[in-house]
C-alpha cells in the first residue's frame, strides 16, 4: 500500500447527506476550547451538515487549512456528534498537509484520548509519527525530533502490529534508528579529532550495543580499532578487527583495519572476554 493511501482515513470522502445525525461520541470535558488551529472562526451557529460538508469541500480543494478550521468548528459547535469525531482526524490531516504538524499531533493525541476504541486510534498514532518523522533534522543537528519519531513509530508497531499502517511504519523505524547511529557516529569521529580517545569510544560502543543492525557498525569498528590502538590497547583493537573481518570481510573498513594491525605486527584476533564480543555475541 502506497504512502499517499495511508495518509488518508477511510471516511475522508464522507459527506452528512441528512440534516439529522443521531450517533453520539463519548462526552469529555476536554473538548470544551479543543480546536487545534490558531484562528478561529467568529462564532455563527450552523448546522453540523453544513459546516462539516464545507470542510470537506474544501479539503477537495486542497485548502487544508482553511478545511482544518472548519473542522475544528465542527468540534467546536457540535461536541457530541459523530461528526466531531471524525472532524478531529480530519483536522489533524489537514495540518499536516500544510506542515503545522504540532496542531496534527495535538489533535491526533486528542483523538486517541477522546475515542481510544476507535478502529482510527492507529491512524492517529501514524500521523503523530509521520509528524515527527518528517522533522527530522540531519545529524548535525539536534536530534529530539528523531527521538520522538522513534518512539511513536515504536509505540504504533507494537500496538497496532498488524494495522495497515504496521509494514511503513517498520521502514520508517529502521531508518529513523540508521539516523541517530549517524548521530553517534558524528560526535565520535569529532571526539576522535580532538584525541579523545574514550569519549569517542563510548560513541562508536553505543552504536554498537544500541544500533548494531545499522549501517554504520562497520565504521564504528574500524574507528574502535583506531581507538584503541592509539591508546595502546592492542587486544581490544584486534577483537574489532576480527569481529569487523568476519562479519564484513569484503569491506573496506576491514581493510583499513588490517592494515592499522599490520603495521604494528598485529592480526585480527578475538577477545572471548572483550565487551566487543560480549556485545556483539548478545545480539546476535
């Protein structure tokens, strides 16, 4: 299934065909002065048909924002509908075409906490993701946005493992992981230029022990094995090597490491009692 597909729910065509609408949401103090877009409509009491249909025909039009304000009236002027339930979705998508993704996430959480039985709750938890997701900045900037895209793609894939939101989810979380090793990967090489040697270390390890499914793993060893000679710690630096070599012997971050080992009369060879192994063993 498409991106472009699971960003829209099922009732996103819907249109109240009746004046009347008898289905009533669950009733909350929270929706009282709930609406998630920074302006609001001057107040002009209007049938729910009427406001939710102009939301919707604006939506058609790709006026997401203007659409996100009358979805959020919708909420605003009839609480108690089935219609208010729908419009708080509808409300969150609509921000996020337009990127004001904290109002999508606001409303998406509203969502999950107003109708949690609601076969949309992980639609919700998808958009929350989404949001943060495509906030993620490269990594030479700070990384909470790939820190909170993380864990909402984590919470809708052990919820919601078989949703059909479930399998983009898994590709966007393996990336979003690849990412903040890239992080790792970027403050240890900066500590390594500075030669220190143990704070770069500790960020080639928690790639290692945190990250290890992730591309950079092979860097990481290789930058160990440089660490560690440096400091003149030879076992530790032939335990990467040889764990590098076997795992990615075609590589050339092995044969850099080779090479490192040579010159100093040294071979790739296993530590069993290396935390290198350990960590590596504990995965795998």
């Amino acid at each position: 299934m498409s991106e472009a597909k699971l960003l829209f729910p099922e009732f996103r065509k819907s249109r109240i065909r009746s004046a009347v609408v008898g289905a009533l949401a669950v009733a909350s103090l929270a929706l009282v002065g709930a609406c998630s877009s920074d302006t609001e409509l001057p107040y002009e009491e209007r049938p729910v048909e009427q406001i939710y249909n102009q939301a919707m025909d604006l939506m058609a039009e790709g006026s997401y924002q203007k659409a996100a304000i009358e979805f959020d009236e919708v909420e605003r002027q009839h609480p108690y509908s089935v219609w208010a339930r729908r419009s708080t979705l509808m409300s969150a998508y609509a921000n996020y075409k337009v990127n004001d993704y904290d109002n999508a996430i606001l409303a998406s959480q509203r969502f999950i906490s107003l109708h949690p039985g609601s076969k949309e709750v992980a639609y919700a938890h998808y958009l929350i993701a989404l949001c943060y997701y495509e906030q993620i900045s490269d990594v030479g900037r700070d990384q909470k946005m790939t820190e909170d895209a993380l864990l909402s793609l984590t919470v809708l894939i052990t919820r919601f493992p078989q949703s059909e939101y479930a399998r983009d989810a898994r590709l966007k979380f393996d990336l979003t992981r690849d990412h903040l090793a890239g992080k790792e990967m970027e403050i240890g090489r900066y500590y390594l230029l500075r030669h220190d040697y143990i704070a770069a270390i500790n960020r080639f390890r928690n790639v290692l022990t945190t990250y290890q499914t992730t591309t950079h793993v092979p860097e990481a060893l290789h930058r160990l094995v440089e660490c560690y000679l440096l400091l003149g710690i030879k076992p530790e630096a032939q335990t990467a090597a040889a764990i590098l070599g076997y795992n990615y012997p075609g590589s050339d971050w092995y044969e850099n490491s080779y090479a490192l080992l040579a010159e100093q009369g040294l071979e790739p060879q296993e530590d069993k009692n290396s935390w290198i192994s350990k960590a590596w063993k504990s995965v795998f």
